[in-house]
C-alpha cells in the first residue's frame, strides 16, 4: 500500500508526528512550536514578540563550514564571528574589541573589571607588557577620598610579603618590604626612613633613636 499523501493547498493540523517532506515553507502561528526529537526535546516558536529556539537535554551543537556570525538589527550589526581557522572575534557596532589568537586574545579599547583581574601563569615567567606610541599609564584610581591606591607584592608565602601604598587622606606615600614599612613620603616632600613622620627633607630613624 501506498501511504504517502499529497496535498495541494493549506493543511491545518493541530499535531503532526513522522516525516514530513515541503516543498515551499510551513507556517506556524503564534506559540505553535515544531518540536525535534523523541522526547520533544527541542523546540522553535514566535509567542506574537520575540522568537525563541530552546534546547531541553544535553549540548546544544551549532556547527558550520564556514564562519559562524550572530547580527542583530536585519544582519547589519555583527557581534560575533566564528571562523573556520578557529580565530574568534568579538564586535561592538561592527568593531571588533576582543579578537583571539593561536598565542592569547587581542583587547581593543577600555577594559572595565568590576572585580578581580586574575592573569596565571604558573610554569612560565609572567609579565604585563603596556605599549603606547607616546605616553604610557597605568591609572590605580580610588572611588574614596580615605582610601588607598595599593600594589602588592607576593610569594607562594604570603600574598603581601611587600607593598606600597598611596594613602589617599593625608596624601602620603609608604613603601613595605617584608612586611614592614621602611620608607614614606609625605604630601609635603619629607621623606623619612624608620619613622611615618618625616620633620625634614630626609629623616632617617635607627633603632629607638
């Protein structure tokens, strides 16, 4: 017996299960979903505002020949790409700010971290490297007027084995080593040596002296 069907026209079903063969495009309303797999695993619907694509198991795999691109606004605005050389380029109105590399990733603009930046390399020597055509900064700014800019300095023993300090309210300067303060420079220019409060140019305390 011959079970195919062939149908010239609009076919309304309120649930559909096997093959299906179209030869232009079917329709779905709003919230009707076309389900994929045994369990109705996955599903594509429009609810009448935005459209939504929803995997219920395991990974959801997206794989191409060619190169992988989300746009947004009718195509016009790309935000990322995925090329086939496995180069991976993420884009703000078409510009790419952060492209990555067989050595590491490549950051174009302002990098903002609202927490820790953590770079680790643990076998190797690691290094921050800051290139500019010109003038070169790097800018430790604190969102209080008591506070401190700070840059630490440590081993596997203790985090902070050496410091130096900015203090903020009272403008001075203090270097640690060992975890001791050794030097400081107040706002006024004394710098003073054993002591936090230099009376001239160059104060140097020994001992209890």
């Amino acid at each position: 017996a011959n079970n195919n069907v062939m149908v010239t026209g609009i076919i309304t079903a309120t649930e559909f299960h096997g093959s299906l063969a179209v030869g232009t495009s079917v329709t779905y309303g709003d919230n009707e979903k076309a389900y994929f797999g045994n369990g109705l695993d996955m599903s594509l619907y429009h609810d009448g505002t935005n459209s939504y694509l929803k995997n219920n198991t395991n990974n959801f795999n997206i794989n191409t020949t060619g190169s992988f691109v989300v746009a947004s606004n009718a195509g016009s605005n790309v935000g990322l790409v995925v090329n086939p050389s496995g180069a991976t380029s993420i884009r703000y109105a078409n510009s790419v700010k952060l492209a990555t590399t067989n050595t590491g990733a490549v950051v174009t603009g302002i990098l903002t971290a609202t927490g820790n930046l953590h770079a680790d390399n643990a076998f190797l020597n690691s290094g921050l490297t800051i290139n500019n055509n010109s003038n070169v900064s790097i800018n430790l700014t604190s969102t209080s007027t008591s506070g401190s800019s700070r840059i630490f300095f440590g081993d596997p023993d203790s985090a902070l084995v050496g410091r130096l300090t900015y203090s903020h309210n009272g403008d001075y300067m203090q270097f640690f080593t060992a975890y001791g303060e050794r030097l400081r420079i107040q706002g006024n220019g004394n710098v003073g040596i054993g002591t936090d409060n230099p009376l001239q140019r160059l104060h140097v305390k020994q001992g209890s002296t």
